[in-house]
C-alpha cells in the first residue's frame, strides 16, 4: 500500500528536487500539490510549479495557496535564490500556458483529507500559511490526517536570523498553529539537513545522465552549489529533499520526540522553534524531531531516484 502524500511547497530549487524525488518513488503516492508563497511571491512559485510540471510531463493538479502571511508582511529567499528563486548556471525552466487548477489549495487539501481519512500525509516544504489556514477552515482536519512531515526550524542555528530558519520565519503564526494544532508533525529543521550535503560531484553526476531534463536539472543544481561557493565553501545543505528521502528510507534517520512551538514575541528570537526534548516529564510530546542522518547515503539514494525521474 503506497503512503499517500499531499504537498504544499513554494517552488525554489530544492522545493523541485523534492518533488522529482516522490515522484520517482513507487512506494510514495503524490494526489494533489498546493503552492504557496515563500521563496518568492506567489505569482512566481505558482508559474515554478506550473513550469516544473510542465517540463516532467506530470498531471497532478496543482493548485494556488495563500500570497500572504497570517499575520507580519510578507517576506522572501529571493536575495539568496535570486528573482525567480530558480537560478540557473544556464538553461532555464522553459514557459507553459498551463493553468492551476480552479480549487483553492487550502480548500484542495481540506477535500484530499475528507475523501481519505487516516490516511493522508501532508509534507509542507515552504511556510505554513496553507496548512494553518486549512486548520482554522476545517476543525476535523488534524483528525483525519496521518501526519505533517515538513522541512523547517532547527534544534540549533538559523538560517535567516541566528535562530528561525526561513520557512518558520516566513510565517511564525501559521507554524505555531500548525505545531500546536494535534496533528502528528515529524520535523527535518537544518540540524539536521546540514548533514545531508550536495557539491559538483553530485552535479556532474546529474550531467552525465546527458538528458535534456538532467542539463536542465544540473544548471539549476550548479547554481544551487554556487549559493556555497559564494559564501567560500565546497557543498550546500539539501533542504527539502530531505523529509522525502525519510518518507523512502525512515532507517537512514534518527528520530527523538520532542514538544515543539513556535516564538513569536522575541525581538531576536521571533520565528524560533523551541525544542522541548525532555518529554513527557517536562511537556507533552507533538513533534518527532530529526537529529541524525547518513548524508552519503541520502545522497546516493537521491541520485538513484534522479536518474529515474530526469532520464
Ligand atoms: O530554509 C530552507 C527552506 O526555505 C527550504 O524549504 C527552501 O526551499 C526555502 O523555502
Ligand atoms: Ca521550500
């Protein structure tokens, strides 16, 4: 029986890579995709997401989420991923006139859940507007679904301030609501992707493939690696692949249980998810925090399912 998985996710580089990624798993059933504003404003995920589809030939529905946060203004990665937040070392996601589908993704989630309950599993790669959002829609949601599975805060370092990583930065409110909402939360935060690493050698392999998707692929993958060189270093944390190599393989991962929340008074430390790992005796546990990975190994099984999927 395959895990069915609905994605919400703000298309960004490594938002496509994970999505190539479940769609080269046959254990892994992908029924619906919402995008939602974060890396870049939502007219430009939604036209990522289109294009990304579009190039792969895929025909799940994708459907437009929130463009704005619950609450602060919004914020994007595009200083760091560049306009677009698809930099390219040089081909470019080539255009589509196709269109989302009509369903509002809050509402297009709400129904995947309804039509199978105990049985859904949300991965939220981008800020939680969506989820939040569909949780104050529908009261029955938390019930009905297997659990949220997203790529986000940290046990330790930020990645946008010194302690909230950009997704949970991006809309502290819909993250505190949706840690607190009594879903089951399994959480990759960048203690843990730190240890999953990708550098040229992992370019080059994906040019080899020699596919026109895979050149396309690897420029956007080079300029990606090109975010580390930039900054002096060899290799760049893989983000949002990392939940989904999890969802494949659960063994190349340790898991501790944890309540986790979300700060949203700190002037330095609003966007910060508190890790409470002494649990149950301190608080009651919400969240199964990833702290380890085998990063070479995450590394090879993504090269694997890239080779299906780009081929
Ligand atoms: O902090 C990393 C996260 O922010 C990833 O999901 C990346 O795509 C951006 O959304
Ligand atoms: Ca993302």
């Amino acid at each position: 029986m395959s895990t069915e998985i609905w994605l919400d996710t703000d298309p960004g580089f490594d938002d496509w890579m994970a999505w190539a990624l479940l769609q080269a798993e046959p254990g892994l059933k992908l029924v619906g995709v919402s995008v939602v504003a974060g890396n870049a404003p939502l007219r430009q995920t939604l036209a990522n997401a289109l294009r990304i589809r579009a190039l792969h030939g895929w025909t799940v529905p994708v459907h437009a989420g929130c463009e704005r946060p619950l609450v602060q203004a919004p914020v994007t990665a595009q200083d760091v991923l560049g306009e677009t937040a698809m930099a390219t070392a040089g081909r470019a996601l080539p255009l589509t006139r196709a269109q989302p589908v009509a369903a509002h993704g809050v509402q297009a989630l709400i129904d995947a859940a309804r039509a199978r309950p105990g049985r859904l599993t949300l991965l939220a790669l981008g800020p939680l507007t969506n989820l939040a959002t569909a949780f104050d829609a529908a009261p029955d949601l938390p019930a009905l679904l297997k659990a949220v599975v997203l790529m986000g805060g940290s046990t330790d370092r930020g990645n946008t301030t010194a302690v909230a990583e950009f997704n949970i930065h991006a809309d502290p409110e819909a993250a505190a609501r949706v840690f607190g909402a009594g879903v089951p939360v399994v959480m990759f935060g960048l203690n843990v992707c730190r240890q999953v690493l990708v550098g040229d050698e992992h370019v080059r392999a994906v040019r080899a493939l020699g596919t026109e998707r895979a050149l396309l692929f690897a420029d956007h993958l080079d300029a990606y690696v090109g975010i580390a060189r930039r900054r002096g270093g060899t290799h760049m944390a893989v983000y949002d692949p990392t939940p989904v190599a999890w969802l494949s393989r659960p063994e190349l991962f340790a898991l501790e249980p944890a309540h986790v929340d979300v700060e949203l008074e700190g002037r330095l430390t609003r966007g910060m998810t508190v890790c409470e790992f002494r649990v149950p005796a301190r608080a009651r546990p919400n969240t199964r925090v990833a702290t380890q990975a085998d990063g070479p190994e995450v590394m090879a099984w993504s090269l694997r399912g890239l080779a299906r999927v780009l081929s």
